[in-house]
C-alpha cells in the first residue's frame, strides 16, 4: 500500500512536471526565458533554428528574435511599416492576454529592414477556415505609440536579430505578473530564387501551412 501511494505521487509529479514544461514562463527583464524552434509548419522536417528571448516590465513585453542560419536576409527595400512584409522573410509572434484559444489576437512582425506589421487580427473560426472571416487592423502609428525595434544583421554568422518592445496597454496588461496568455511564434524562409514559395517555420506546430490556427498557441505566464 505504502509503494503504490509513492508510486502515486511519482505519477503526479510527473504529469506536473509535463505539464509545465509545455508552459513558458517569462520573467520580468533582465531575466529572460527563451522559445526555441528548429522545426517547419506542418511537415515537422528540419528549420534553421529560432530562438524568441522574453521579458517584461510593468510597461511592456520585450521580445528579442535571432535568426540563425540565414542565407538570404530577403526582404523588399520598398516595403514600410504594415507593408506585406510576411510575403518575404519575417519572424513574428502572435500574442494574447487570456487562456482562451483565441479569436482575437495582435499579430507581430519583423523583417530583416528593421520593418514591422503591427496588427490586430480578427478570426472568428479559430482556424481562417474557408470562406470563414479572418479580418485585421493596423497599429498605424507603433512608434508614437511605445512600440520600439531594433534589427541588426550578421551576414557573415549566417544570422540576424531584433529587439522589439511592445507596450503592455495594448492588451490592458500592465503589471501583468501572474497574467496567462496564449502565444505562437513563427519564421518565414525565402530567397529570390524561391519566391514567393516559403519555408514556414514555427513554435507550435499549427498542423497546416497557415498560422492563425489558434487552439495550437502555446500557453504562457507572465511570473
Ligand atoms: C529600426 O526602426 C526603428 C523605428 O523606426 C528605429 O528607431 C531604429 O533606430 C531602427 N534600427 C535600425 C538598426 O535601423
């Protein structure tokens, strides 16, 4: 009897530890914790890495994006701010305040040009499926707004990185310690010679060659 008890909370313990670790946990800055993808959306085969470094302050979220194994750095030069950057190569995150899957969500993006999309999209179908609405609105002006980005490449390590800040308000999350949130984070491939045909690579895989399948958004506490 006293053996099956220990075996039961060895079982427990178990499935507790499982559990968390599906979890990301993100620290307030200057520790950060880390999401690292290695895998392409949906196929599973191999991505170059990408690593998502998380943090928080009262204010905002900060996310710091790294590339690595780049070749390309393709990006359109004429493209500015809520341009359809995801047509080349990006990283992004797709970020809600809740525990929910998501209808509603604000979608991030950053492109090698130091150019970001800033919208909030709308996906009443949790899954953009066909004929299902899938709408958006833009952030028009993030830097007034307390958005901040930073892209710096490395050409010769075959990688490039992004700080980004974005304010906390937009979620009404302020002193969002002890807050879940559900998130998703994503890379595009591409290169002159392939385009517009891209590797899409992800966090959580979302089963289809489409992102915005939100019961697949990993689950996150602000702590
Ligand atoms: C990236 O863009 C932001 C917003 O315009 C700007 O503040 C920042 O200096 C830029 N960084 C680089 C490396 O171009």
């Amino acid at each position: 009897m006293r053996r099956l008890s220990f075996l039961l909370a060895f079982i427990a313990d178990l499935v507790a530890v499982l559990a968390s670790s599906k979890d990301l946990h993100v620290p307030k800055c200057p520790a950060t914790v880390q999401a690292k993808f290695t895998t392409q959306i949906p196929s599973g085969a191999a991505c170059p890495q990408t690593n998502v470094d998380l943090c928080y302050t009262d204010t905002s979220l900060n996310l710091v994006f790294t590339a690595l194994g780049e070749t390309a750095f393709y990006f359109d030069p004429k493209q500015t701010t809520n341009g359809d950057i995801w047509k080349y190569e990006v990283m992004e995150a797709f970020i809600y305040k809740g525990s929910d899957d998501p209808q509603t969500y604000f979608e991030y993006e950053v492109s090698p040009n130091n150019v970001t999309f800033n919208a909030l999209i709308y996906n009443p179908s949790r899954a953009s499926k066909a004929n299902a609405a899938l709408d958006h609105a833009f952030i028009a002006n993030p830097f007034s707004d307390g958005f901040a980005v930073n892209t710096v490449l490395d050409k010769p390590n075959k990688k490039w990185t992004s700080h980004s800040t974005i304010p906390l308000a937009l979620f009404t999350a302020e002193k969002p310690r002890g807050t879940t949130w559900r998130m998703n984070f994503f890379r595009t491939i591409t290169n002159p010679s392939k385009y517009p045909s891209q590797q899409l690579c992800g966090w959580k895989n979302t089963g289809q060659a489409n992102f915005h399948i939100t019961p697949a958004f990993g689950v996150v506490k602000f702590v």
